[in-house]
C-alpha cells in the first residue's frame, strides 16, 4: 500500500488525518476554553473549572484512526468538531479529541510494526520495543491525565470500521465491568448512532476502550461504524446516525432514541496459541456468521475450539493474528 494522499482533501479533514489541531484549537480558545495539546495527536478543550464533583461537566474522549486504514471515522470527527469549532460556546463537555496511529494515517497502513489496539496492556511480551508500543504509552500517559479529577461521567467512543463485511455493519463491542448505569445509557446511545449490535466483552484483548473502561472507570466502546474506505472518499451518509448522537453528546442535548440495538454475550474468545493454529475458515468470513453446536472453529496443536452453545456467531475472525492474541470472539444471543 502506498502513503495517504492529503491533496484535495477538505482542510478540516486534511488537518485531523495529520493531527494538525491549529485552527480549531485556536478557535476553543478565543471563546475562551482550556486548550491544550498533551501528546502528539491529542487535543483537549475543557470548560471552567467546577469546585463541586458532581456538577463537573462529562469528560468525553473521542479517537479515531488507531487503526491507520479506518478513515471513515476521521473524516466524521473532522466534520462535527469543525462545527463545534464554531460555535464553541455549545460545547458542553470537556473533550479529549485523540488520533490513534498518526504514521501509520499518514503511511496509509493499518499500523507501523503491530497493532495499536493490542497494546493497551502492561505486558506486551515481544511487542514491547514496537513503534505502536510507545505509541500506546504517550496515549496511556493523557489518558490518564484527562481523567484524573473528571468528574463521574466519563465517555470513552473509539472509532472504527471493519476489515470485512458483517451480518451487523454498525456494531460496538462494550466492556462488561462498565457499571450497569452508566453501560445503559452508553448501549442506547450507542442505538441513536445507529449501531444495530452489542457485544458484552468480559475481558481485556489489549484494546483501548478496555483500558479506559477498567483503569478510568469510562463508559467506553470500540465502535464499528462499517467498512473500511479511502481517506476523502468514504460515503459518510452511513456515518450520519452517528455524527448526530455525537453532535449530541458533546453538546449536551439528548438525541433521537434509536432502535436498542441486539445484545451478545462473549461465548468464548478464541486465542491463538502456537503456529499450529489452524481456522475452520479465513479472514475473509463475515461478522456474525452463525456456527451450530459441535462445529469445529479452530485446532491449535492438541487444543480444539469447538461451538459450546446451540448456536455461536463468529466476529473477528483472523488466524493471522500474532502468537498469543485473540483471533476471534464467538458469541450468543443475550437472554
Ligand atoms: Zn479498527
């Protein structure tokens, strides 16, 4: 794959694709928010600050491109925080704006040398001297910084879209331990954008939503907004559900209810244990192809990976995924 092509892009897009906050940076500030630029990629434009905790204003963090590839996102972001640039006073949230993989945006990649979104995790094992591994400390390091004094609603939505087709274009996979409040209005919010289903994830895969979620106790989503296209020619009528609960969000107003989208349990997460690791089927498969009870999903040496439930779907299915990750999650129907 070649680098990006910035040329022809519409300024606001070109700008957050290369992490270029100048503009609208400049614009919190002259309505006289708190701007600031902790990290490379990483913009945060907070409100007064309140004395009282609980009448501290919601601290949302928005990334985008942590996978380098996944434009559509970008350019959504670019758009509403344009907007908003504009008509700052709206702004009713403090906003930690965060782009993921800036070299590998620009490289037009996925990543450098491995991926961003299994990185968020103290043990990286020979991940540990990566390009994304001290990619991931910078971002874990104004994480940490946002959060710390927030107040109690704490929004994490990380931006994605998938590498093949699925069942559900528009779905979000949710940490478990979320309290139950707060992961109730995170999942129907994440309805008014559009997201059609929801996967309860009980543990870590390395992911940056996970981080926040259990670390700062973040309401937070990776969220799939659909498939992956060309930075300036995706078709952002699919993200539009999306940028209207986000314009939403960030400017305190309640948004549309939207269909409450389907719930799944993880069933199992499928780990690749050695080389002998061997699929049932490709990458290619879709999202949330269904598999009956008994079918084999995967062998790994001794180790067999069979369907447990009546019937399982598969998501994320990748066997070329490195020793010791996850190379899919099978899961069921919520009760
Ligand atoms: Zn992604």
């Amino acid at each position: 794959m070649s680098a990006a092509s910035f040329d022809a892009l519409p300024e606001s897009v070109r700008a957050l694709a290369q992490a270029d906050f100048g503009q609208v940076a400049a614009r919190f500030r002259a309505a006289g928010l708190t701007v600031g630029l902790p990290a490379r990629g990483v913009l945060t434009v907070r409100g007064a600050a309140s004395a009282a905790q609980d009448e501290k204003r919601p601290s949302v963090l928005l990334s985008v491109g942590v996978h380098g590839d996944e434009t559509g996102p970008i350019e959504m972001v670019a758009h509403a925080v344009e907007a908003l640039s504009r008509s700052a006073h709206e702004l009713k949230v403090d906003l930690m704006l965060c782009v993921g993989n800036i070299d590998a945006i620009a490289s037009g990649k996925r990543f450098i040398d491995a991926d961003l979104n299994r990185m968020f995790r103290t043990d990286r094992g020979d991940l540990a001297s990566t390009f994304e591994a001290g990619r991931a400390d910078a971002l874990i390091a104004a994480t940490r910084d946002f959060f710390d004094g927030a107040g109690p609603q704490r929004w994490h939505l990380d931006l994605h879209t998938a590498i093949r087709a699925s069942r559900y274009p528009k779905f979000a996979i949710v940490p478990e331990l979320i309290q139950e409040g707060p992961r109730k209005d995170l999942i129907g919010w994440l309805g008014q954008g559009g997201i059609e289903a929801v996967i309860m994830n009980p543990k870590s895969a390395g992911t940056y939503s996970y981080w926040t979620a259990e670390r700062h106790g973040a309401a937070a989503s990776t969220v799939e907004l659909g498939r992956i296209g060309t930075l300036g020619q995706n078709d952002l009528s699919q993200f539009a559900a999306m940028s209207a609960a986000l314009c939403g969000l960030l400017r305190g107003a309640p948004g549309q209810p939207g269909s409450a989208p389907l719930v799944f349990n993880t069933a199992q997460s499928i780990t690749k244990l050695s080389d002998a690791f061997r699929m049932s089927f490709g990458r290619d498969t879709e999202n949330f192809t269904p598999l009956k009870q008994g079918e084999v999903i995967a062998t790994d040496g001794d180790t067999v990976y069979t369907v447990q439930h009546d019937e399982e779907f598969v998501v994320f299915p990748n066997p070329d995924v490195r020793v010791g990750l996850r190379a899919g999650i099978m899961v069921v129907r919520a009760l």
